[in-house]
C-alpha cells in the first residue's frame, strides 16, 4: 500500500505543509504526528474480538451429529501456535467461491459464498470474521455427511459472525455455503462506489475493493487475517456493457436476464484475504507484454492514454524483478487499475494481479502535471509491483510485521527507479526518507519497526513514516552492510523458501545472514525490535603521520527525553575523510577508526547509515568550507543531520544555517532543491513575529532569487534532468515566503487566464495556483471556485477545490470548511478541502470537525478515523491544540487507538518548546545576514 501523503513527513517547520506537492516540504523544528494528510475525527470503528471472547471458543467439546474421519496433519490448519490470530484456532479454509451481485444504484450489494475448510480439532461453532453483512441461508456440508443447516449470529464490536449448526464440528473436510447482502461504501473501504464525471460531462459510478487491513469481510465472511492463505474464484452478475476487473483474467463470461452477464474470473494463486480484488465501471483496458506476462493499465473510458506512464514503467520493471527475485512473476496479468477521487488514508493498492491506484496518483495529465509528480508515478508503481512477491507471494503472518511489505516495497522501488532512471538520482531522496522517520522516532511515543499489534486501530495506525521510511532505512544499511550480492542472494533464498506462505522478519534475516552477511541478524534485530536513533559522536579526531584517527561514542538522539538512558545499538559506521577511502566499523558503544588522509570528515558516508552524526564545531565549519567537495548524498546527510542537531539543542543552530549558507548556486540541481524546504521551516518557526519572518523572507529572495533567475519561470530545451525540480521547489517557496516577484508572476499568469484559458497549463500549473489560493481574497476565491466547478475533469476538479482549503485569509478558509460539506466538491474531496484548511489554520478545522462530527465521518474512510483530528491539529503550535486533543481522545478513543493523538500531543509540546529556544538565536543570525 501507498500512503496518500500530501509532501513529506517531514512537514513540521512548523506545522503541517504550506506548500504541499510540489514545493520541498519545511523540515520539522518538531517531530510531526501526521503521516498523512489531516484526515476526519473520532473513531467508533468495531474492535476485534477480545481475548475473553475468543477463550470460550479455545476449549474442545466431544464432537457431536457432525462427524468426519479424522485427519492426522490437515493441510489447513490456520496460523502456527506463535502467531496472533482473533479467531478460534482449529478451522482454516482452503478455498472461496464467491458471487457477488452488485446493485451500485442503491449502494448495496447481494453475495453468496462456498468455503471449503479443514477443521482441525474438535469446535463448538464456527466463527469467521465479517463486517456490515446481514445473513440468509448457511449450510455446512461434511466431506462424507449430509449437509446441516445454521444460524448466523453477528457480534459487531469484534466484527465476527459465528456459524452455530447445533453441536460441535469434528475433525474433518467441509464446505460452507452461506447467503449474505452487504452495503456499498462511498468511502475506501470494502466494496465502495466512486461517482465522477466522464469526458463527455455525463454523471458516471464505479465500483472498486479496498480490503487492506481488515475489510475483505465487508465484502465476504471470511478468515480475514493474513495467516489463513487459500485461493479464490470470483463471480459477479453485472451490467454487460461494463468491464469487470480481478485478480485474474476473465475464465467466461455469458449474458443473462436483465441486460446482465456472469463473469467468473480464473482461480487465483493461494493468497490472503487482503488481496483479493474486485472492479466494475465503464472502463478502458490498455495493454502491453513484459515477457510472457501482460501488463495492463485500466481507466475511465477514454483516459487510458493518461496512464501510459504507468503502463510503459510496469513493463519495464517487471522484468527487472523476475531477475531480482529469482521467481518468475507467477499470475497471467498483472493491471494497474486507476479510480476516480481519494482517500486521506491511502493512495494505492497492491491487490494481486490488480493494484488499485486512485487517478492522482496514477494518471499524467500534460495540463498540470509537474515533473516531481511524474516521478512520484513511476515510484507507487514500483512499490505496488514490489508487493507482488513481498507481501503478496510471501506474506507477513500478522500484522506485527506489516513493516515487511511496506518498508521493503518502499526500499525496492527507490532501488529499482534508480536502476532504471539513473538521471533522476532516486538515492538522493533516501536522506528524505529517514528524515520522515526520524522525525517521529525522536520522540518518547514512537514506536519499534516490528510493533505488536491486536486491535484493528493499531492496524490502521501502523501505516506510518515508522513502518514505512525507517524500514527502507534500516533495509538500505542492511544492504550496505551485506553487500549488494550477498543481500540479493539471500532475498532469493528467502522468496523460494516462502513462495505462497506466511514469514516473520527473523525469517528475513536469517535467510540474507545464510547468505553470507554473517553478524547481520544481532544488527537487524537492533534496530527493528526497539525504537529510537542512535547518535554518533566524534569525541576527537587527531591527524597521525596522514591518517585521522576519530574516537567515537553512541548515544541516542531525542527532543523530549534527553534524561533517559540512551538504547544500544550494533551501528555500522561508514567514515571517510572527504577524497579519501572509506572505512567501516560496527561501534558498540565506543571505539576507535582510523581514515586515510586528514582535513574535514564524514561519518556516515554515503547516508546509508541510520543514525545521526554529532562532529565537533570544528569539523562542521571544515565540511561547509569543503562542501562542494561531497557526494550530493552527503550534502544532502549533512544538511539534514545538522539542522535536526541545531533544533534538539545537541549544537548551536548557527552551525546548521552556515551550512546552509555554503550551499552555492553551482550547486547540483537535487541539493539546492533542498535548501528552500530549510529556509521555509525557520520562516514558519518565527510565524509569530513577521519583522523576524521578513528578514528571513528577505534572505530567502537573496539566495535563491539568482538560482531561480538562471532557469527560469519556464522550462528550456536541453536543460538538466534536476532543472524541474528545482524550479517547482524554488516557485513555491519564494511564493509562499511573499517574494515580491514571484507573487506578481502568479497573479499576472492568473490575470491571463481571461483571455487565454491554456494560459497556466503546463507542469507548473498547480504551483502557480497555489500561490494565488494562499493570498486570495473574495473575489480571486470566488473564481478559484467557478474554475473548479467548471475542470474539465475530476482529477483536475479536486485539486482546484482542495486549493480553495489553503486560503491565508481565515474568513476564507472558514467559507473552505462550509463548502466541503456541500455536496459540490464531491464525496471524496471534501476531507482534502478540510486538510487544506488544517495545514494554514489547525483550530479552526480541529473546531470545525468537533462541531460537524457525524458529516465530517462520512466523508472519510473508516480506515483513518481514529487518526483524523491529530492530523488536523498535529502541526499547531498552541498549548490549547494540546489540551483539546487529549481531551477529545480522553473522551472517544481507547488506549490502543489514541496513538496518533499521543504523538501529535509530544510534535505540538516539542515545537512550543522548540520554537521558544531557539528564536533568539534564529533571529539573530538572520538580523546578521
């Protein structure tokens, strides 16, 4: 899965983006809670069942009027005795035969299901899980026996139903055959509808699936956790001019009464329950083949052109992987299925042989679509498609591991776009992934990459920077410290010995240590089973006969508990003097490197390292004078590490702006498109007082203003891969800070579009957008708003209504607020609008939500629920946000599902605190400027 974030985690200069999408995101002067957009409110979502539930079930009763013979070793025996399940152990099915008839007019949908099952010890009842599904016939028919008839009874809370068929079951081979009717969400979850507007203007609907983590029982009743692996065949009676999509190609397909046909789609590989896919609407099919598998793009009619993007990098991909893995992509067709609207929880879907993707994150679209997006594109493909054999071919076996298909999909498609890319220099943007990690395991509420899991809250909440940056982090120094054979061999042996099962992540390790990357598991274990960051600091550094000898030490880097006693790590330290041959050490503690060569130094060259750097004063002046010198990865290292140093209070914050500073405007393109996002944070931190934000704004226009002046507003022929970037990133910053240039260059192209109404279209349109939006005042809003009622298309349309959220002019933003619960942005774009607003003016959308709690639930999925008021109200700095929200979740959250709040509670009190800190010196060293 993708998460459907809107720039970085990163985002907590002060708060939550200003400048979302387009511009470098400012870097935290306080960890974020947010790893997504702001999303909606409090969450009432049914938990799963609980132990006192699940213990009566655990005894055996003497098999009663259902018998038959006893197997010895069933082959479905459900999850092994060591791994979470909320179901009672002993039945475990085999295989789903499932037909569904949707009736997508009135959201609601009719299914039947065949479950074949081994029970494999003696049970009173049967319990599967489902959610929002009422029940009709259930029969359960023995492998030798006659079929016996049930009753169904639903326990909503724990999101189970239990089959009763009026004595205990015995050992044995069943089928299940059960009757159900379920409901048609207008949000991401189970089966849901998404209405939009086609190319012709005509008002359309399509139905898509969304079962990640725990809704395939919204769909089916089911063994709906991961563990219970079998395989699937899929009916559905539809509308028989409308394209029906699945896992697998189409078997047949024959009319039926009604202008209806039946559509049975070929049995799917044995999978989890969380995989399985289903697709209907009036759709385009697109396709190419990568080798004898053929990859497929499907959209609303007429748009499949828009996701030749998608469709040429699947093909390309594809292959690469069949030679990574060292098995074969094993389904006949592997599609990428775009949607109309979003959710503030996710962006794509790694369904097997069907990957869901909604349309913003998918389609390329020449009127507006930047270059950063185009990659970012190419990198959920990458992702997705790296889920088919890590996640979907082998699976975690519950969801404490969730971070084996997430961190490691993430690492793979940075891995594999790099690969295939090399002029967009992906490796850079893995200093921005730790960063995002960073910044929530600095604080005392974040938590291990292996995490224990047990209500369907923790679940959701799992998908975050933890599970998905810093498990690409902790993969790419594992990797580093493996070597690139060794790690690949090891992923071959694991995929082989795992194909169609379930792991945990010892099993990983082992396999990669098996290899030949002896000592990696006691460092994996480090840094995946206890949380935080190890500090590395250089006690001293002596120039010995042309060699510098650094003595080190670990400790721990935090901004709210400096007073703990710091965790120990097994860190692989890669230094190197700056030209000179890097050296590697496994510091326990203390110890000593010896580097070829004197002068400046790095300590985690090559930024594979997940750790911060602490040097001496000294150390960091030498690095600003030599940065043109250093890798753009460890330009980019020592940007970030030094500024996170400033802002915990390890160094004076002084030394991290020097070093911005240094930063020249030969620099490469990739690292001077970093420096806006650091200039944009101080400028947020000082939001208080604007004589300090001016003279920041002032320096801002001074840097960056030449480098802006050489490329240009626009783009130019034969100009450098990076060049795009740069300009989005240098565009919205300087028209977010005020620039006095920049701001008339938006309003004279917006002026223009009057008379031309292409006068905006190009890669640039959206940012140029977002700085009129930001300083509209009525009448611009009102037109902002006609503009967005009258976009050719939906994608279009919900970008130009969430920009009407991001008005500075509070008036404004609360008029945002009213028109999202209107019916005329559309059912999933309202929450962005709101997003939007919470970004610029967090109470204000914290108090609005409060105020419209059941409208606002409506309008997001249940997914994010539990989360959504933190990420509203997670970027403040007021001590009131604090209070507000822990007294909201005092009130309708558990224990396990505030976690998001907690953390958005420790960003707010360290940003206060931070901000307060720092100011003089901030305002000093820009007053000097």
């Amino acid at each position: 899965m993708t998460n459907a974030r809107q720039g970085s985690t990163n985002d907590i200069g002060g708060g939550t983006p200003r400048l979302t999408g387009e511009a470098k995101a400012p870097i935290p002067d306080a960890i974020t809670a947010p790893a997504f957009p702001p999303a909606l409110e409090a969450c009432r979502s049914p938990r799963f069942m609980s132990l006192a539930k699940i213990l009566p079930f655990l005894v055996a009763a003497a098999p009663l009027a259902i018998t038959t013979p006893a197997l010895a070793q069933p082959a479905h025996s459900g999850p092994a005795a060591d791994v979470t399940t909320q179901l009672p152990r002993g039945a475990a099915p085999s295989h789903y035969a499932i037909t569904v008839t949707p009736d997508a007019a009135n959201l609601k949908f009719m299914g039947k299901v065949r479950i074949d099952l081994t029970v494999a010890r003696p049970m009173p009842t049967l319990v599967l899980n489902a959610a929002d599904l009422t029940f009709g016939a259930v029969t359960l028919t023995p492998a030798k026996g006659k079929p016996v008839k049930g009753t169904a009874k639903v326990d909503a809370d724990a999101q189970t139903v239990t089959f009763d068929f009026g004595g205990p079951l015995a050992v044995g081979a069943y089928t299940l055959d059960i009757d159900y009717a379920g409901i048609i969400n207008t949000q991401a979850n189970g089966l849901f509808a998404l209405d939009y507007t086609d190319n012709a203007g005509a008002s359309k609907r399509a139905l898509f699936t969304q079962f990640e983590a725990p809704d395939a029982r919204r769909f089916v009743p089911s063994f709906d956790e991961p563990s219970y692996k079998a395989t699937f065949d899929l009916s559905a009676v539809v509308p028989a001019d409308q394209l029906a999509v699945g896992n697998m190609p189409v078997k047949s397909s024959a009319n039926t009464a009604g202008g209806k046909k039946l559509v049975t789609f070929g049995t799917t590989p044995k999978m989890s329950s969380y995989l399985l896919f289903f697709g209907l609407g009036e759709l385009d099919r697109a396709t190419k083949m990568a080798g004898s598998t053929e990859v497929g793009v499907i959209t609303g009619k007429g748009n499949t052109g828009k996701a030749q993007l998608a469709l040429d990098a699947s093909a390309a991909i594809l292959p690469w992987y069949n030679d990574y893995f060292g098995v074969p992509y094993p389904l006949p067709k592997l599609d990428n299925v775009a949607g109309p609207g979003q959710s503030q929880f996710f962006s794509a879907m790694e369904n097997w042989g069907a990957i869901f993707t909604f349309e913003r994150a998918l389609l390329v679209d020449p009127r507006f679509t930047s270059e950063s997006t185009r990659r970012t594109i190419y990198g959920i493909v990458a992702h997705e498609m790296a889920h088919q054999w890590f996640g979907d071919l082998v699976t975690m076996a519950w969801w404490d591991d969730l971070w084996l298909n997430e961190g490691f999909a993430s690492w793979m498609a940075t891995k594999v776009t790099d690969k295939l890319n090399p002029q967009w220099e992906m490796l850079l943007s893995r200093v921005d992934g730790r960063e995002s990690a960073m910044s929530l395991d600095a604080l005392a509420t974040t938590h291990p990459v292996v995490q224990k899991i047990t209500t369907v809250d923790q679940v959701n909440q799992a998908f975050d920077a933890i599970t998905y940056e810093k498990g690409e982090a902790v993969i790419a120094m594992l990797e580093g410290y493996a070597g690139e054979d060794v790690w690949r061999s090891g992923i071959r042996a694991y995929m082989k010995a795992h194909a169609y099962g379930n792991t945990v992540t010892d099993d990983l390790w082992k396999a990669v240590e098996g290899a030949g990357a002896k000592g990696l598991v006691s460092i994996a274990h480090d840094f995946t089973s206890q949380p935080g960051i190890p500090l590395v600091k250089v006690d001293s550094a002596q120039c010995q006969g042309g060699n510098t000898v650094l003595t080190l030490s670990q400790g721990e880097f935090s901004r709210d508990r400096k007073d703990k006693t710091p965790l120990r790590w097994n860190v692989p330290v890669m230094a190197q003097t700056v030209g000179g041959a890097p050296q590697r050490l496994i510091l326990q503690g203390n110890g000593q490197v010896t580097l070829p060569g004197c002068g400046a130094y790095v300590v985690n060259a090559g930024q594979t390292g997940y750790f911060r750097s602490l040097y001496p004063e000294a150390n960091v002046k030498a690095l600003a004078k030599d940065f043109t010198k250093l890798a753009s990865i460890d330009q980019n290292g020592l940007l970030a590490d030094n500024f996170q140093l400033g802002l915990g209070g390890y160094q004076p914050m002084g030394l991290a702006l020097d070093l911005v500073d240094a930063v020249p405007a030969t620099a490469s393109p990739a690292v001077m498109a970093e420096v806006p996002g650091y200039l944009n944070s101080v400028y947020t931190m000082l939001e208080s007082d604007k004589a300090a934000q001016a003279r920041v704004a002032a320096y801002g226009s001074a840097k960056l203003t030449p480098v802006l002046a050489g490329i240009g507003y626009d783009a130019k022929a034969g100009e450098g891969p990076q060049v795009p970037v740069l300009r989005s990133s240098l565009i919205a910053t300087l028209g977010g800070m005020g620039d006095k240039a920049v701001v008339a260059e938006a309003n004279k192209r917006f002026a223009a579009l009057a008379s031309n109404p292409a006068a905006l279209d190009g890669p640039l349109r959206n940012v140029w957008l977002r700085i009129i939006a930001a300083n509209a005042d009525q009448a611009t809003w009102d037109r902002l708003r006609a503009m967005a009622k009258g976009a050719k298309t939906d994608l279009e349309k919900s970008t130009l209504f969430a920009l009407l959220g991001a008005a500075k002019d509070e008036g404004l933003a609360a008029k945002a607020l009213d028109l999202a619960l209107t019916d005329e942005p559309g059912k999933t774009t309202s929450a962005a609008i709101i997003a939007q607003v919470g970004a610029e003016h967090p109470m204000l959308a914290v108090d609005y939500v409060l105020a419209h709690r059941q409208q606002y639930e409506a309008l997001i999925d249940v997914s994010a629920r539990s989360q959504a008021l933190a990420r509203l109200g997670g970027g403040s700095a007021d001590p009131a946000m604090v209070t507000k929200l822990d007294a909201y979740a005092n009130q309708y959250l558990t224990p396990e599902s505030r976690k998001v709040v907690d953390r958005a509670i420790a960003a707010i009190k360290t940003r206060i605190e931070t901000r307060a800190r720092l100011k003089p010196a901030l305002t000093a060293w820009f007053a000097g400027k």
